[in-house]
C-alpha cells in the first residue's frame, strides 16, 4: 500500500522504491552519438533511433535485416531504455532535454504496442535548460523506471502486463522544486 505526501511511503508488502544507478550506463548513454539498443533473440538487436519526425523502435535479425519498425509519436523523443522479457520488449522514452518520461510494452516478434503508459515523474516543470536520464529493470515486484532529472530524481514502478502504476516516489522531495 502506497502512501503519499510530499514524498510516497511504501508498507513493508508494497514495491521496493528504493534509488538504484548504473553510473557506467549513464555515462554511456552521453556520449555525443548514443546507441540506444540490446541483444534479442537468436542474434537479432532491437534499436532506438530519435527522427525530426518520429522516433522508431526496429528489430534487426543476426544478419541486420530489419524485421519490424515501430513509428514512436507523440512527445519529442531522443533516447530509450529497453528492458526484453521474452516476447515483450519495455522500452521508456523520454527526451533528454526536457522532464518527463513514457513507457511502451511492444510485441517483441511483430512491434505491435501492447501497451503505452506515461510516468508520474517529477510532475510539471517550467525551465529554460534541463538534463533528463533514465534507467529501467524488470523485477519480480514489476518494472522500475529510475528518473534523474536536473530538478530531482525519482522511482516509479509499473505492472508488466499493462502499464498500471504500481509505486511512485520522489527520491529527493526537498529538491524538487517546482518553478
């Protein structure tokens, strides 16, 4: 059971919302030319790209032939995390410019969304220069998005099977101050 206030409580039965960074990931991810992608089945990848148009999600089999490609509009995109759990391939979509994050589940054989969910986050915030990172793992208790936001960071946990939010917290609440 989730309490909130000005950050969430968690009961002892409830999701584990506690703060966990891969700082070598994060400095990957940096880089000028990021490659947002991970391994697939039988060889294949599975690859973010950020277009003036619209993102896209591709599979590539082991010889690079593209299987599928899944258009990603909406909010301005430029970087994903992806987590594959079998057939289903988490990706959070977020902009690292700017606050806030998504998250899709797609079919991993044919790209079709499952579902698509956005995050809790920080919340609004109004700026003129922002940096925004995020992380994601699958666990036995769900799927846990860790936000790192210039204003603040963040846990938030998600129900595999269909985006519903299981837990929010603010990891600093003192910090994030709403401008």
């Amino acid at each position: 059971m989730l309490l909130f206030g000005s950050a969430a409580t968690v009961a002892e039965t409830g999701p584990d919302l506690s703060w966990r960074w891969d700082d070598a990931a994060a400095r990957a991810a940096e880089d000028f030319h990021p490659r947002f992608e991970i391994g697939g089945p039988d060889g294949g990848r599975f690859v973010f790209s950020s277009g003036s148009r619209a993102s896209r999600m591709r599979r590539l089999d082991a010889r690079g032939a593209v299987v599928w490609t899944r258009a990603l509009r909406g909010l301005p995109t430029s970087a994903a995390a992806m987590v594959l759990d079998g057939e289903t391939l988490y990706a959070a979509l977020y902009n690292g410019g700017f606050p806030g994050c998504r998250v899709a589940a797609l079919d991993a054989r044919s790209g079709a969304r499952r579902w698509e969910t956005t995050l809790q986050g920080l919340g609004f915030i109004a700026h003129s220069a922002y940096a925004n990172r995020v992380q994601m793992q699958l666990t036995p208790r769900g799927l846990v998005i860790y936000g790192k936001e210039s204003r603040g960071r963040y846990v938030e946990i998600l129900s595999p099977a269909d985006g519903r939010q299981l837990g929010h917290r603010l990891v600093d609440p003192e910090l994030t101050v709403r401008r």
